[in-house]
C-alpha cells in the first residue's frame, strides 16, 4: 500500500535538505523512506542546480536569514510560500511581504519546481548559490567578444546596442552574449575586463568616471526651491487664459545661442539677442528688456527647461512680475510650444551656424516673419494678429 503524505511533510522535507541535511535523514524525520525522499528532491527540480555533499546533502547550504535589501529573504520568500499555499494573489502576498505584485510573480515564476510548487527554502538556496563569488568575467576570458565590442564602440555604437545586437547574433552561444552594464563596468574599472583603456572616450557623455545612482544630482542644483511645472495651474494647460510663454535656447556653433520665449495661445514669438554668452545673467537681463514693456496680465507664467542659463530666475521673477516653472529633470518637451516653435526657427537660424552673426535687428525680422506665418492650430489665423487683438481689448 502507497502511502500518502501531506503537502507539509514534502515541503519539510525540502526545508531539511536545503538546511544542510542529507535526503536520507530528511526523509527519515518527515517518515518517509529514502528512496521517496530522493524521488520528491528530484521533484523539486534541485537534483542539479545545487550542489550536494558526499553524504546527500548540500555542500554550502544558503544562510537561514539575510538582512532586509534589495534582494528577497529567507523570511519574505516563507511568506510567499504561505501565501501561494492559502491561495492568495500576487497582490496579496506583495502588500504582506512589502513587495510590488512584479516581484513576487517574477520570484514564483523563476521558481517554482518541476512538481509545480513553490519551496522558499529552495528558491532561497537557488538565490545564494547565483550570488556567489569570486565568478568568471567575461570579457577577460572571451578575446573574440572583446575584440567584437572595441569594433562597434570605434563606430559609436552604445553599449545598449552592443549588448541587444550580440543577443540577436549569437542567440544560440551564451559565451558571446554579455549585458551593457558589464561592457560599462569593463570601461570604467580595468580590472573587470580586458577592453582598450581609451574606450570609454567613445561613450556620447565621454565621462572618464561613472556618475552613481545614489548620488544626490540635485543638491547643488539652483532649481530646489523653484515652481515645478505639476504647479502650473490648471488654465496654463488648457491654454484658456493667455499671458503665459514657455521659453528656452536655440543653440549654434561655438556656443553661440538665442533665446526664443512663445506665448502659449497666441503662438506669438520673440527672439532674445544673445551676441556674447547665454549665462543667467545675460539671459535674465534680456527676458527683462523684452518683455517689460509687455502689460501684466500678457506676463503671467513662464515655463523653461532646467538649464543653468535661468538660474538667476529670482530676478526675473522680480523684475517681470511673473512666476518661472520649470520643467521635470530631462524632460524638455514638457515645453512642447516652445520646441515646435524652436523647430521652425531653424528655417533661418540653421543648426551648427554662428549665431552670434544675427543683430537684433536681424532677430525682430525673423520674429516678424514667424509671427505673420497662418498657423493651422489658430485656425489659418496669425500669431501677430492674435496678439493684437489681446493688446487692443486691454486697452
């Protein structure tokens, strides 16, 4: 006669192994003989993956507990065993463990045995085993994979590229398949890999040391105690209310820039002359020079990007009678006015000219033209007239 056990007793079992215990004495502390306790280890899917003992058992057990971290614990993954044998959602166990639902179903997913169950303590062993040290690097073993990349930096391909090419190419051969971080790893610290030492100058950034995640890149910035753009008001976004603008650089060679400030009904543009530099100064004393003479209620906002060149926005706060927004960190088409407008400029003011030949007299012609120009958003109707048609009602 079979004897049946209980779900219990299996996963006890499995708890016993991966604690260092033999499949022998495992299986004889849960009733079970021998030959049982080596079918269920089979079962579990580990007879491979983990190393065992001369005498059945594992040679370098994983640790009962870790502190809590990034990676999953031995007590949150006994919570998700828990969770998935009282039938709960991965929902569920995520708000129990204090996990999103993503990690949980990538954790079961990655885990579960061949019996179709889910033993923490073996997903746990699995885990401390992967994480082992010291491992093989790649990219100082592989001179084929190492040569193959230095090719494809030389034509500025990125390591993103690089990394998803080499997975297309070689989806067979795992030995040809490296991850971009590796490649950034083997660029910045020369003792994770065996790529030429100028590589990293091929890099679009050209940093000659990595900027961490952790680091605070906004404890220096002169934005910290700026408007963000999510405290616009509502009527900026609808356009409802005209007086507010969005502004940023048109940018030529050498450095050379102009600023370009759009009033975001109207379409209505004016061009800031910039001959010498686009430091906050300058820029601050030209937005003031522009737009003083227009009345208040055509100045109510401004929406800029987050370069240095506003950086003096206290004082254009102060000397226009407006509030500055600034957009969110890397996210310039926040302004998407102001970018389309800056797209048209660039009939007349070309990408890598100099832009310090255009006098002012030369910026109103061009303002002049852009703002005649019938756009299909008013419709067929000018910026200019728009505009005119506001100053004449507030007079």
């Amino acid at each position: 006669m079979v004897k049946l056990f209980p779900p219990s007793a299996r996963t006890e079992f499995v708890d016993l192994v991966c604690g260092g215990m033999s499949i022998v004495a495992a299986a004889r502390r849960v009733g079970a003989v021998h030959q049982t306790g080596r079918v269920w280890w089979a079962q579990s899917g580990q007879m491979m993956a983990l190393s065992m003992g001369p005498v059945g058992g594992l040679a370098d057990p994983a640790p009962s507990q870790e502190s809590p971290g990034r990676a999953l614990n031995l007590a949150e993954r006994g919570m998700i065993q828990m969770g998935l044998r009282s039938g709960m959602s991965y929902a569920r166990i995520g708000e129990l463990v204090g996990r999103d639902k993503s990690v949980v179903w990538r954790e079961v997913n990655r885990n579960t045995s061949d019996d179709g169950v889910y033993y923490a303590s073996v997903a746990h062993t699995k885990a401390h085993q992967g994480r082992r040290r010291p491992k093989s690097l790649k990219l100082l073993e592989n001179d084929a994979l190492c040569r193959l990349i230095e090719v494809w930096m030389d034509d500025g391909w990125s390591p993103r590229l690089i990394s998803s090419m080499l997975a297309l190419y070689f989806g067979g051969d795992e030995t040809m398949q490296v991850s971009h971080e590796t490649i950034y790893q083997a660029l910045y610290v020369q003792t994770r890999g065996a790529l030429r030492a100028d590589l990293a100058e091929k890099l679009s950034l050209k940093r000659k040391q990595r900027v961490p995640h952790t680091a605070d890149r906004t404890k220096n910035s002169p934005y910290k105690e700026a408007f963000k753009i999510s405290e616009r008001p509502a009527e900026v976004e609808d356009r409802a209310v005209p007086g507010h603008w969005e502004g940023g650089l048109v940018i030529g060679c050498d450095g050379t820039a102009i600023g370009t400030l759009v009033e975001r009904s109207t379409r209505f543009t004016i061009l800031l002359h910039l001959p010498n530099d686009h430091t906050a100064e300058t820029v601050a004393a030209a937005m003031i020079r522009e737009m003083g003479d227009l009345p208040e209620h055509l100045r109510r906002s401004i929406t800029w990007d987050r370069g240095t060149e506003l950086a003096n926005y206290a004082k254009i706060q102060t000397g226009l009678n407006t509030t500055l927004y600034f957009c969110d960190p890397h996210s310039p088409w926040q302004r998407g006015t102001n970018e389309n407008t800056n797209r048209l400029l660039r009939f007349w003011l070309e990408k890598g000219s100099d832009l310090s030949v255009h006098s002012p007299e030369d910026l109103r012609r061009i303002a002049a033209k852009l703002n005649r120009r019938p756009r299909p958003t008013l419709n067929l109707d000018t910026p200019a007239n728009r505009l005119n048609q506001l100053l004449q009602t507030a007079a």
